[in-house]
C-alpha cells in the first residue's frame, strides 16, 4: 500500500516510466489483480504471476493481459511462478533475467 501512496503522491513528478519492472505475485485475483491493474495503468511493466497457468485463471484475470494490450499498453505480462515451490522461483529468475533482466518493485 505505500507504494500506492508514493504513486498517487508523485504526479508531476514520476520516478517511473514503462521501463520500470514491477513484479505482482499472487496477481489472478483480489487485491494482486488490482495491483497489477493500477501499476500497469501508470504506465509500469508489470509481470503479473500466478501459481496456474494463465488458461486455468479466473476470467477477470485471464482478459486482464488481453485487455492492457487492447488499450495499446503492452506492458503487462504474465508468468507462472509458485512462491512455495524452489524450482518455479528459479525457473521463473532464469525467465526473467532473460526475458527483462531485472526488476525494480517486488
């Protein structure tokens, strides 16, 4: 929630841009849905992750990517990642340094 507040307290003077990386775990419902909903409409890229597969989400979180695109923002990307499992954490490290190379908020 603090970084909501540094959001909405920073306009004018953004210390983001769409190269910012913003990594949302638990981002296929509640309020991890919504925080990848109001990174990505400040212009973050943002990976939204999830233990299921993206076909096995709810629909809201399934049309969420569809819809970032649909709005000409590309900036949102989803991955699987099992916080509880090691080897997802380190598959999911390996996709990221190659797929984006770092991350900026966790």
């Amino acid at each position: 929630m603090i970084l909501f507040v540094l959001l909405q307290e920073a306009k004018g003077s953004e210390w983001w841009s769409g190269e910012t990386v913003a990594v949302v775990t638990g981002g296929n419902r509640g309020i991890g849905l919504e925080v990848c909903r109001q990174l990505a409409g400040k212009g973050l890229t943002v990976i939204m992750t999830a233990r299921q597969p993206q076909e096995q989400l709810s629909v809201p979180a399934q049309q969420f990517p569809q819809e970032a695109a649909e709005a000409e923002r590309k900036n949102v990307i989803f991955h699987t990642l099992d916080i509880t499992q090691q080897q997802s954490m380190l598959d999911f490290v390996d996709w990221l340094k190659l797929r984006v190379g770092f991350v900026d908020v966790l």
